[in-house]
C-alpha cells in the first residue's frame, strides 16, 4: 500500500478515550477537545473510502479491508463540528445566528470605544497629559496611560498604575457605558458559546459507542502502517517461519545500525547442530551477532519485518533468555562471575526445549580452567534440554567444542592481520584462532621474542590454531568457487531467458506468417478456380462446334490459358550438403555444438575426448564427437551502407495520457528499445494520476523489462507520481 500511494489519510489522530469517558459521567467537553473527536471522525471516514478504492483496484489487502469495514462513518455529526469550532478550540461564528449576532454586536461596540478613545489621544494637550499615545486594556477594559497630575482631567474610572505611581491606566468616563455595553455583550457570547459546546457535547455522547470502537480501529491502523512504514525504512523482509527451531538469517543487519556501514551477516541454527559457539577477538563483532540475533527473533514474534535477505526463516520460541553485559553491583557485593552466575541460575531453572538462550562471554570472570570447564558443562546441559544456544567466548578449550559434540558447531568473527582490524564477518563452522604472534610481529616485537613465545605454548595448541589456519584457507576457496559457480549460474539464467524469449518471439512470428499465407494461397487458388471455369466454358463451346470443325490454334490457346491458370507452386531450394572439412582440432577454432546448434571457440582440452568451449558467455565441456570444425570465413570487401532514412529524434521522454491500457504498453517496450539504440541512460514515462490503473500497469512492466535497471516515481518537481523515471541498463 505505501508502494503504490505513499502513504494512508490518518494524520490528524488524537487519542479521545479521556474525552469519552467524562461524556459518559455527564460532563461538557471544551471546543479543543470536540474538535479532536471530530477530526477522528473524519479520519475514519478517509480510511473508509481510501480502502474502499483500493480494493476496488483489486489490490489484494484482505485483512485491512476487513478492518476498514467496520468502521462507522458519521457524517452528519462530523460536519456540525466542523463548521462548530476549529483546530485551536475557537467556537466559529457559524456555530449559531445568535453567536454570530452577538460577536456583530460586540465588534461595532468595541470599534465605538477605541474611536472615542483615539479622539482622546489625538487632542493637542494629549501629548502633555498622557504617558503614552496608546490604547491598552487593564481588567478586561479599554484604558489609556495618564499622567498623574493630569489624572482628574479625563475623569471616569482608575484600573491600574505603573510600577513608580507616574502613569495612572484611566478609564474615561466618555466610555465607561461603551465599556460596560461590551462587557455584557462578552457575557452573552460566552453564555451562547457554553450552549454550543454543551449541545454538542450532548450529540457526541449519544455516539460514545460508535466513536469508541472507531478510536480503537485507527489505533490498529495507525499501529500497522507504523510498522510497515519501518519496514519500508530498514528495508526489512517478512521471513518464513517453523517451530522446528530453524533459524536461516541471511544477510541479517542490526536494526539499530548504521545501513551504509553495517556488516551483513548469515546466521544459521538448528539443522545438524542446536548449539553455536563464538570466538575471536574483541570488538570484532561476537556481541552484535548475539544481539541481532535475538531482537530479530523478537521482531518477527511481535509481527515486524526484520532487516535481512528474502528466503530468511526464524523459529518461533517460547522464551528468549540472554545473558549479555556485565552486570557488577557494589551495592549486591557481585562480581563480574557472580552477576553472570546469578542470571545461568535463573535461566536454567525456567527454560525448556523450545527456549532460545543467548551467553555473552560464558564462564568469564574466574579462573580461565574452572571457567571453561563450568562454560562446557553449562552448553552440555542446556543442549540436553534442546534448547538452542548461541555463546560467545575466548576460552580455547571451547574452539573443540564443536568437533567433539555432534549437536554443535563452531564460528568466529573474522580478524584482517594485514590491517589489525576486525572485518565483522560471522564465519560460522571456523573457530576462531588466535592472531597474537602475528599482531606482535607487525607492530615490530622482536622475532626472537615471538619464537621463544611459540616454543612454550603446547603442541595441542599449536596443532589447533593450524588446523583452525587450514579451514580457513579452505573456506576462503571454497567461497571464491562459490562465487564463480553463482556468476556463472547467473549469465546461464540470463541466456536461458533470453532465449526463451526468442523462441516464444520466434513460434508467434512463425504463426502470424503462416496464416497469412494461408490466406494468400486460398485467394490465390480462388482465382485460378474461376479463371480455369470461364476457359473450360470456352472449350466445351469449341468442342459442340466440333461439326463446323475447330480451327487448331484456338483449342492450342485455350489449353495454354488453362495452364497458365494454374497456381504456381513455390520450388524449393536444394540444399546440397557439405563434406565436413578435416581438420585436426586446436584451441581457438571455431566450431559448431551439433546437440546445441550453436558457435563457439575451443578454449583447451579438457580430457583426451572432451575441449572446454566457450559459447557466448558461458563456458561449458563437450564431447569431441559433437563438434564440428567451421572453416574461417574469407575477408570480404567492406560495403559502405548508408541510412538515408528520415527519423525523428528519440525524445526523452514518453507520454501516455490518454492511451488505452493495452495500446500503452506496446508503446512503452518500443519506447525503451529506442531509448536503448538512441544511448539514453535515464527517461520518464509520463501516465498521469488518474485511476491508478494504468501507472500500476506501467510500472509492473518496467520491473520485468531485461534492459530496465530500477523505477522510481517523480518528486514533486517532477511530477510526483504521475510520472514514472526510468534508469536503463
């Protein structure tokens, strides 16, 4: 929905369920308060016709358009208070003609007073009796600043004075009855106001229900299309999900991370192992992976999307238990151990099979012997309850862990020796290994030093980090093989459509073509049938005059008429077959696939029967015995060909407007191969608002065109979305 309109009519909500609940004990809501119920009524109604439309688009949004349904419009009650009182609370003067009358009133009164006032000001000894040349207001009444000398000059009626006792704020008595006119009328105006709100305070409590039930309904919605609008944001991903405990994050991202700089990151759990360990250095990102892991399974429980590739997949578990941080208190007297102690003790007690427990750091804080043995013993427990568990350590007796537990496996975060920095990549099935010696050495420690430090570590750690050096080497080939598998697995797919393509254009040509020939030979046939009865005529009128005798040439000219009356049959060409050249094959040839019917180049031989051959982009091993030799073409002269054609330049743009929806899409793929041979990077499609049809049309073709590389709609300078701009590959 925010794809295809941006955005939803539900700006303007206010939460009214306090207001309703002093409608219900009988009391009066202010003109603010009135105004925000109404706004929400006019919200609901929106949303109402806004899904309205949508579904009759046939866009596919079942639940909302359930939801949409049950909201209740109130039209009648909605504009009462729109015409009532506006955005601040002010009671309008529409809201009644005794008002309006009233506020008249009160404005020819109030222009009355401050004409008699500015008189005042304007006398020529006004300037030596008064402080000032203003008029202000003192207790709700129009006064001017007097001196106090001059105080009984004006008469009437003193409301206030200056902080040094010099300026006294005079009501004159010449508008003392003005003022006293416009007091009352104050009264009256306030008095009707206080009807108006009452009265409409009654109309929206006979509605509490209604009004209740939608506030409620656009909470959802709200809600909803916050969480889609967050979605959109982080480019999340609705994942798959089981109860199986599987968990398949590819390219998972921490939601609170920077996108442009975040490491993505594949996270696999529960098919073959229920257990992961985690080790490698500091800051290198072991955290992280613990936190991403568990919020993202939070999110999806709660119905976010998650930040991650599609084909994602989370499991839905009961609990999810973390013991990440440390948590030390002078004030508990608990050590780092102590603190992550306390937290395993709850953990254990309340999870259960179908839990998903997080260790930070687990066994750290004590003796690196006893905390390792206590960390083993902890993972062993826990995968014996089938729970899946996700830690994090530096312990090297753990970097085994996987190797010798069949429900476990080990992973690390990786660690670029040549930069001392950590590249935050999870290798899952690696145990980290450590970059100590290396580190040393580039930041310049003797090389005497780091021998002497190799000689007394034990050979069961030497043997380890090897082995760990060993499997990633492997890894890293394995990934580079991988690599090149998907790049060629790609051009593959890509040359698959492509034909595909050609041979549907091909079929469909092939089909048009014949029926018109069809049709060409049955006129043809047609002709030659009633040319051919009109020559027969002729003849059977020479043979009746066979008595008279029949002159020879004109039965010779009737029989060659009839033959030329015939329709002529196409010949067709004879083919005659090549002997196949003998040639003794070599790489660089060209030759011909007989299975495939396509050309190619002998790259080398793959075994004494097979050569590896590149045809177009694809590389790919045949059988000597389905390759035939192509002789090199001799040169031919050059022909200089000149295109005199008068073509109009390709705009840069196309206009729709106007078109029928199947007459614009033909328009569109001849536009964009124009575009393409013209050399245009960037057009725009210009389709108009409208309906919406033909833009969402348009714009699904354009997702599926090969040569189009992504779409956007115009910004508002552009056109908004009524124009579509186009990047081509």
């Amino acid at each position: 929905m925010l794809r295809l309109r941006g955005s939803a009519p539900i700006t303007g909500l206010t939460d009214v369920l306090p207001h309703l609940k002093r409608l219900e004990i009988g009391g009066d809501l202010n003109g603010l308060e009135i105004y925000q119920i109404g706004s929400n009524l006019r919200v609901s109604r929106l949303m109402k016709n806004f899904f309205s439309d949508l579904e009759e688009q046939g866009v596919e949004l079942p639940f909302l358009y359930t939801l949409a349904a049950e909201l209740l419009q109130l039209r009648d009650l909605e504009d009462e208070i729109a015409i009532s009182v506006d955005e601040s609370g002010y009671v309008l003067d529409t809201a009644s003609e005794t008002l309006r009358s009233i506020r008249q009133t009160l404005n020819r009164t109030e222009g009355r007073v401050r004409e008699k006032l500015e008189a005042l000001l304007r006398d020529r000894n006004a300037a030596t009796m008064l402080s000032d040349a203003i008029i202000t207001i003192r207790n709700d009444r129009y006064v001017i600043p007097v001196k106090q000398e001059y105080r009984s000059h004006y008469g009437g009626v003193i409301h206030d004075q200056s902080a040094s006792g010099q300026t006294l704020f005079i009501e004159p008595q010449s508008v003392v009855d003005l003022n006293n006119e416009r007091r009352a009328l104050q009264a009256k105006a306030n008095q009707e106001i206080e009807r108006i709100l009452a009265e409409l305070s009654a109309h929206l409590a006979e509605h509490i229900s209604e009004i209740h039930h939608n506030t409620y309904l656009l909470g959802r919605f709200d809600f909803i299309l916050a969480k889609a609008r967050l979605g959109k944001a982080m480019k999340g991903i609705s994942p798959g999900l089981n109860d199986q405990g599987v968990v398949k994050l590819y390219e998972a991202r921490h939601p609170l991370l920077d996108p442009a700089k975040v490491v993505a990151n594949d996270i696999l759990l529960g098919e073959g192992y229920s257990v992961i360990v985690i080790t490698g250095p500091n800051t290198g990102g072991k955290t992280i992976t613990l936190k991403t892991l568990g919020l993202l399974t939070i999110m999806a429980q709660s119905g976010l999307q998650i930040p991650a590739r599609e084909e994602s997949e989370i499991a839905v578990f009961e609990d999810v238990f973390a013991d990440i941080g440390d948590e030390q208190s002078i004030e508990q007297s608990l050590s780092t151990f102590s603190s992550h102690m306390t937290n395993i003790v709850s953990i254990l007690e309340k999870m259960n099979a179908k839990s998903l427990i997080l260790f930070d750091e687990l066994g750290a804080g004590t003796d690196p012997q006893e905390g390792a043995a206590l960390a083993i013993s902890i993972l062993d427990e826990v995968a014996r309850r089938g729970a899946s568990v996700v830690a994090t350590t530096h312990y090297p007796e753990l970097k085994a862990y996987g190797y010798n537990r069949p429900f476990a496996t080990n992973a690390s975060v990786e660690f670029n020796v040549e930069t001392l920095s950590p590249t935050y990549r999870l290798l899952i099935g690696v145990p980290g290994r450590s970059n100590a010696f290396e580190i040393s050495r580039r930041l310049g420690l003797d090389s005497d030093v780091i021998e002497s430090a190799k000689s007394l570590i034990d050979t069961e750690s030497a043997n380890l980090n090897e082995m760990i050096t060993d499997l990633e080497d492997k890894r890293n080939l394995a990934e580079q093989e991988f690599e090149e598998a998907q790049e060629t697995t790609r051009d593959a797919e890509r040359l698959l459509q492509d034909l595909q393509k050609e041979v549907a254009a091909y079929h469909q040509n092939k089909e048009r073509l014949l029926e018109q020939a069809k049709t060409k030979a049955a006129k043809v046939i047609e002709h030659a049938e009633e040319e051919a009865d009109g020559i027969i005529r002729e003849i059977r009128e020479l043979q009746l005059r066979g008595a008279q005798g029949i002159k020879e040439h004109e039965l010779i000219d009737a029989k060659t008429r009839l033959s030329e009356a015939k329709p002529k049959t196409i010949q067709k060409r004879v083919v005659h077959q090549t002997k196949p050249v003998t040639h003794k094959l070599e790489p660089g040839d060209a030759v011909r696939v007989l299975s495939l019917g396509q050309k190619g180049t002998l790259i080398d031989k793959a075994s004494n029967s097979e050569w590896n051959v590149q045809i177009g982009i694809i590389k790919t091993k045949i059988k000597e015995s389905d390759l035939e030799y192509i002789q090199p073409e001799k040169p031919k002269k050059e022909r200089v060909i000149t295109n005199v054609r008068n073509t109009d330049p390709v705009r840069s743009e196309l206009d729709l407007r106007g078109m029928r929806y199947e007459d614009a899409l033909q328009a569109v793929d001849k536009y964009i191969d124009e575009a393409l041979l013209a050399g245009y990077p960037r057009v725009a499609i210009i389709h108009g608002k409208g309906t919406g049809a033909l833009r969402m049309g348009v714009t699904e073709f354009l997702k599926n065109h090969r040569m189009v590389k992504s779409t956007r709609f115009g910004d508002a300078a552009e056109g908004g979305n009524g124009i579509t701009i186009v990047d081509l590959k």
